[in-house]
C-alpha cells in the first residue's frame, strides 16, 4: 500500500491563486477610451456646427431650417464648414496636441499620478496627425497669427535648443542664424508696426519665437494638477467662444439681386440664393424670411464681400496682408480683389 505523498504543510483542498492581470490593461483600457473619445469630437464637432449653423441662418424658424437642410447638400455642407471653420478646428487641435505634450512629459516624472485628458488624447493620436494638423493651422491661419505656431510646435514635439547639436557654441549660432532669418524676413513689417503704433502686432511677431526655446516641458510637480485643470477649461471656453461667429457665417454666398417688379420699376434684393429651378429663385434674404422671385423678373446678381473681410490693420508681410491666410493671399494673386459692387453699399 502506497503512502500519499507529502503536501508540506499545504492545503490541497485550498482555493486555487486569483489569475493574475496582465500588467498594463488598465492603462490599454484608459487608452481605447481616450481614443474613443478623442475621434467622437473630431467627427461630432464639425457635424454639429453645420446643423446649428443652417438653424442660425434660418433666423430660427423651423420651416425655413428645413427648406436649407433640403437644398444645402451634405457635400456643400461640408465644404462649407471647411472653409469657414477650419481655422477654428486647427486652432483647438493644436491647443490639445500642445498642452498635451507638456503636460505628459512632466506627469512623466509623478509616478502613479493620472495622465490628464490632453496627454491622453497626445499619446493616442499618430504623428502624421498631429503634422496634418499644424499644416491645416500654417494655411488657414492668419499671417498675423502664424508666429504662435513656433511654441505650439515646439511644445507638441517636445523640441529643445539641445537637440540642435551637442556643442552650446554651436547650439547658439544656430538659434542665432534662425532668428536673424526670421527678423530679416519680417523686418519691413515689423518697421510699420512700429510707426503705426501697433504694439499687439509687435508682441506676436518678437514674443512667440522666443517663447519657443524655453516652452517644451517637463514643467514642475505642483503647478501640474492645476495647470492641466485650468487649460483644459481654457481650451474648451476659448473654442465655445470662437465657435459663435462661425456657427453664425452663412453657409450660403451673399449677393444682391435685381429683380423688375414692374416694366420700368427694379429692385435690389440682398440675401442668400438657396435654390434656382425652371420657375422660381428662391432667395433667404438678408433681414429675414424667404422670398420666392420669378425667373423671368431676374435681371442681375452680383457677389457681395461680407463685413468680416474688411481689413483692420494696414500691414503687409512680403506683399501678403497680415489678416490674410496664405491660402488667401495665394488666392488674391491669382485672382485679384475686385471693386464692390455700389449695389452692394446701396442696399447694406
């Protein structure tokens, strides 16, 4: 007869060790979510903006909503909310892709301290995103803006002075070539600034280059807590506020139509031409209320600037105006900025 064997001292009727987890789940669940979240508002943002914006234009009346909603296309729509708001998009992506940076690199250094939700969102997004980004900015941006780009770059990509080469010497002769450069090119610029008293436009040009070599993290333990909370708030504030005037531009060009009322009587219509068939032009005029015009009583339409291109400063970049885009000033090159219209200032 055989002796059960030996158990040293262990239990065999115990319950059998808890399964271990795999380490780092939990953070591959925080991750999925923060992507999930991440491209929910990418995709959400722009598609809530369009339906506001054709609600906005219909003065808030529901029939007229829907008269737009069925003749603007999806297509236009989209079109339209690129043009106009692209600028707006780019800004709050690289606000997040920024701040994000930063603020991952210095929690970095916090051991078990929670990632914030921008450094969340910065971990997740592919690096050709976050270029396209930066790009869409460089294009749609005014020039006047364009130099807030640097620090915002530099933070996203975590660039240091250090990268540039090992030696310090060398390090400031490049940084030194790059600002010589940069002053060169803006000098004439810079020089009307500073006869028209225009000291906000001085700030922006000098101030965000030098911003730049110092604003990559990590930054330090206390002020992070508070920082990524404030930011956060700020970033979301900011883009509600700029949000309003582009969920009120029209989705629709402005112009002025001539119709003939009479056989020696016309009259000037200014508003928006929602849709042209065999029998009618269908007209959302500017004051308000939809009107239907005969085709036959169109004599002429023309197309109106909007009160928001009216230039504000009488600065020039290298022959690009410092409230335009590149895209803009490429555009006006190509096409050159046409007189308005005097219907257009009779009947604004």
């Amino acid at each position: 007869m055989t002796a059960p064997a030996a158990t040293g001292g262990n239990d065999v009727d115990a319950d059998p060790p808890p399964p271990r987890v795999a380490p780092g789940r939990g953070s591959d669940e925080r991750r999925a979510r923060a992507s999930q979240s991440f491209w929910a508002v990418v995709v959400a943002v722009p598609a809530i903006f369009s339906v506001l914006r054709l609600g906005v234009e219909a003065g808030g009346e529901l029939q007229t909503t829907l008269l737009l909603v069925a003749n603007v296309g999806p297509v236009n729509l989209l079109a339209g909310f690129l043009t106009t708001a692209a600028r707006l998009l780019s800004t709050g992506l690289v606000c997040v892709f920024a701040l994000g940076a930063v603020l991952g690199v210095s929690v970095d250094r916090l051991p078990g301290y929670r990632r914030p939700l921008f450094a969340r969102w910065a971990d997740i997004t592919p690096a050709w995103f976050v270029v396209a980004s930066f790009l869409i900015a460089l294009v749609t941006w005014p020039l006047l803006y364009l130099p807030l780009l640097l620090p915002a770059f530099a933070a996203a990509f975590q660039l240091r002075p250090e990268r540039l080469h090992d030696l310090a010497v060398a390090r400031t002769l490049i940084v030194a070539a790059l600002f010589g450069g940069y002053l060169f090119l803006l000098a004439p610029t810079l020089l009307d600034a500073w006869r028209q008293g225009e000291p906000l436009v001085l700030a922006l040009f000098v101030v965000p280059p030098v911003l730049a070599l110092a604003i990559a993290g990590p930054l330090p333990g206390a002020v992070i807590r508070p920082l990524a909370s404030v930011t956060e708030a700020a970033v979301l504030v900011m883009l509600v506020w700029a949000a309003l005037p582009v969920i009120s531009t029209p989705v629709l060009p402005l112009t002025v139509t001539t119709v003939q009322t009479a056989p020696d009587v016309t009259e000037d219509v200014r508003g928006h031409v929602v849709v042209v068939d065999d029998v009618n032009m269908v007209l959302l005029q500017e004051r308000g209320g939809v009107r239907y015009v005969p085709i036959d009583q169109v004599k002429e339409q023309v197309l109106c600037p909007s009160e928001e291109e009216l230039p504000r400063h009488r600065l020039r970049v290298r022959d690009f105006h410092v409230e335009d885009s590149l895209m803009e000033g490429l555009g006006r090159r190509v096409r050159p900025v046409h007189r308005v219209d005097a219907s257009c200032r009779a009947t604004g």
